[in-house]
C-alpha cells in the first residue's frame, strides 16, 4: 500500500470537524517552530512524502524521498511554460551515538516536470557516514511554490550488514522502488541485497500481531512479539525473484540464518488500510466496547446488524452514528497511515491515543521518541465568558523502541500519576461524543 486510497478524502472534513479548538483567546501565541502536531493532522499536511534509507556500503547512505504526483503543486509559470513543482531538501545527518554530532549535510533544489500518467517523483540523496554507529537523519522540504514546510526524522543505524537498510524492495513486474514494506496477497516484490550477491535469502513467516494496547494509565507489561516463526524457507538469491505472500503476517527476510535481522513484508489482509467490511470495524471497537460486547459482536450471525446496532446504542439515532462512524474510522484509517510497524497502526498505542483522543494539538520529536500534548479546557470567568489566560496541555511520551520489524515502532511511558482522562473520554465517545478533552462541557 502505497498510498491512501482516494476515498480517505471524504473523511477531511468530518476530521477536521473534531480538532478546531473553540474559544475565545484573549492573546495571539507565538508560533512553535518545534511543534511538529501538522505531521499527523492531513488539514495541516496536504504533502505527505515517503522516505527510505539504504546503507550501500559501510561508509554511505542513499536518503529516499518520494513525492505523490497528486499531492504536489504544479506551476506553468516558468521560462518553459510547463507544469513544474520546484522543491528545497535539505538533509542533515546526526550520529545519536556520539551525542547528536553532525555528520554530513546536504541540499538539492528540485525543479519536478510534470509527467502525464506519472503517479510518482523518486529521489535519491547520497551521504556518507561511519561504520557502527546509530544515526538521525533529519529532511527539511520547502514547496516553494506554496511556501510549505515539511520536516521528518528518520533514525537508521550502520551497525550491521544484514538489517533492514542494506536492502531495497521493489515492484517484480514494473521494477518501481516500494517505499512501504506492506505488500497484497497478488503483489510480486523483488528484495535487492545491496551489499553483494549471497547464495540464498532465507524466508521466516510469523502469524499476524492481533494484542491491542492496555488503557494509558495501567502500569502493565509492553506487548510485543512473544512468539517464533511458524516456518522458515530458504530459496536461492536473485535480485529478481518474484516474492508473493499469500497469507496475513509477518515474513522476515534475510541472507544470514544465524542473524535473526533483515527485512520484513507485511501482510494485514486485503483490505488494509482501510475498514470496508462489518468484520474489520468490529475489531478496533475494542477500545469502547466491554469485552462483552466484543464476544457478542464477533459471534453475531449477522455482522453488520450488530455493528450497526452498536453505533446507534451511542449516538441515540441513525444520523449522529453516522457521525461518529465516519469520524471514528477516519481515525483508524490515518493511524493505519502514520503509524503502523509491524502490527496495523490502529493495534498501536500511538494508534489508540489518536482514535479516542484526535490528532494531537502538540508533537515534539526527538531520537528517542515523541510527545503528543492535547489542550486542556479553557479557564471560565466569574461572568461565565470563555478565555484563555494560558495554554495546559495533557502529555503522553512515547518511547522508540529498537526493532528488527520495523522502525516505526514506539510504546507508551506508563505511570501511575498519568491522568489520562481515557474513562471519560471512553464514555463520551458511547454517548454519542466525539471527545475533544478542551471542549467545554455543555457543547
């Protein structure tokens, strides 16, 4: 999956319905240049870039960028009069190993022509660095045209042959880079080793992760894969060996048995990213629904009765859980988007806290993980006027953890003075309110 399917665009404006902050403000803020919260809110971002980290060589780095052609701004007003998106990267290295130090820096300015029936743009940004050593790369992007500002960091590391970066997918039949490792049951993928041609690829398939995070504030044991493969396949190597995985799971590659590393495929199903069928909406209930009710609407006979039955008991009539419906599954869709490793995005815990709670009005990055802050309620006058006087925010940390799976898994700091608020919000959303935690109480 390369991208979200079109139909994720009727769901913007239901989005954006729950993150406008309503009230009064007696002073302008001053813009935070850290905050980072546009990069998982689709209103703020419309330019959503993928990125990709190779290591060809111990001492060199190819930094990926893809753009979607439907997301950039083309101009005709140039010399040539022809469509052209014009885009400043600036790519900076950091070694976390050695305290942040920076590595290599490097800038390119993009003139990008528009193509008729080209649905993608794919650059590369050479770098050099270190062996063993554990990197962050951090990537500016200007839309000069619009005067946009897109950042990413990307963590990589140089302290093995065999991971995840001294590989690149690509497409069998049309030999196009695959910046996602999520593949479909009829997708045909070559894996290109980059360091030399090994005599085999070695294949361990692993069933699909299906634990849901526990509640912020429960101070239990991380989940996390617990379990071994369920086979292991050998195979002799070739750039160009068609590789097809046919059922839903985990299917970790590599040229070395005796190293469990390389890179993973990911299967979630025919329908991932997004929930088209009763029986995939049914799953992420589980962050509102008793664990009764989950029996029961997993054993119905007739799934989509019991699904729609669920989501009126909330709203109380057909047209608000038609509301909550779209709003709730717009939700699961761009946490399947931003955040999914090697279990969907909305099986994460940065996926439950964006489901119940919305897009974070705050994000901090640095290399050991995020911060998301929701703004708490305003402060009411004695003459019941709303104001703000200044801005509390609710924060949960997440912390980056080192997998062999995938780079973008993260877990949440558990503490028993988190006050999480997830009761009321878990009771707002079953009585038919999208919860907002800065909404004041009789809205």
């Amino acid at each position: 999956m390369e991208r979200l399917l079109n139909k994720s665009a009727l769901f913007i404006a239901a989005l954006f319905a729950t993150t406008v902050f309503w009230s009064c403000v007696s002073t302008q803020n001053a813009v935070d240049t850290k905050d980072l919260s546009y990069l998982y809110n689709p209103i703020k971002n419309p330019v959503t870039p993928r990125y990709n980290i190779t290591t060809p060589s111990e001492n060199e780095v190819s930094v990926g960028i893809k753009f979607f052609a439907a997301e950039l701004f083309f101009s005709e007003a140039n010399p040539q009069g022809v469509p052209t998106a014009s885009m400043l990267v600036t790519v900076k290295l950091f070694s976390t190993t050695t305290g942040m130090a920076l590595a290599d820096t490097a800038e390119i300015n993009l003139s990008i022509v528009k193509e008729p029936g080209k649905q993608e743009y794919i650059y590369h940004v050479p770098m050099r660095v270190m062996p063993d050593l554990d990197y962050v790369a951090e990537i500016k992007i200007l839309d000069r045209l619009r005067s946009l500002v897109m950042q990413a960091f990307i963590p990589f590391n140089t302290t093995s042959s065999v991971n995840r970066y001294n590989y690149t997918a690509r497409g069998h039949f049309q030999k196009n880079e695959l910046f996602n490792p999520v593949v479909r049951v009829d997708e045909y993928a070559n894996l290109v080793y980059l360091r030399g041609i090994p005599d085999s690829i070695f294949i361990a398939y692993y069933k699909p992760y299906l634990p849901i995070p526990d509640p912020p504030s429960m101070l239990l044991p991380e989940k996390a894969i617990d379990y071994g493969p369920d086979t292991i396949v050998a195979l002799p190597y070739s750039d160009t060996l068609p590789m097809m995985f046919p059922r839903p799971g985990i299917y970790l590659c590599s040229v070395d048995s005796t190293v469990k590393d390389g890179f993973a495929f990911f299967n979630f199903g025919p329908s991932f990213p997004e929930m088209n069928t009763p029986e995939t909406m049914i799953e992420p209930l589980a962050y509102l629904a008793s664990e009764n009710e989950m029996n029961n609407l997993r054993s119905a006979e007739r799934a989509k009765l019991a699904l729609d039955e669920f989501w009126i008991k909330c709203g109380g009539n057909v047209e608000r859980a038609r509301e909550l419906i779209r709003i709730y599954y717009t939700r699961v869709l761009y946490s399947n988007y931003y955040f999914t490793s090697y279990k969907e995005g909305w099986r994460t815990e940065r996926g439950m806290i964006y489901i119940i709670y919305g897009p974070p009005d705050k994000v901090y990055k640095n290399p050991e993980g995020e911060s998301w802050g929701y703004r708490k309620p305003v402060i009411r006058s004695s003459w019941g006027t709303r104001y703000k006087v200044s801005e509390e925010y609710l924060w949960f940390n997440f912390k980056k953890k080192n997998s062999i799976y995938s780079d973008n898994d993260y877990f949440i700091s558990r503490s028993e003075q988190l006050v999480s608020f997830w009761e009321q919000a878990v009771a707002a959303w079953k009585k038919g309110i999208v919860f907002r935690l800065d909404n004041p109480e009789d809205l």
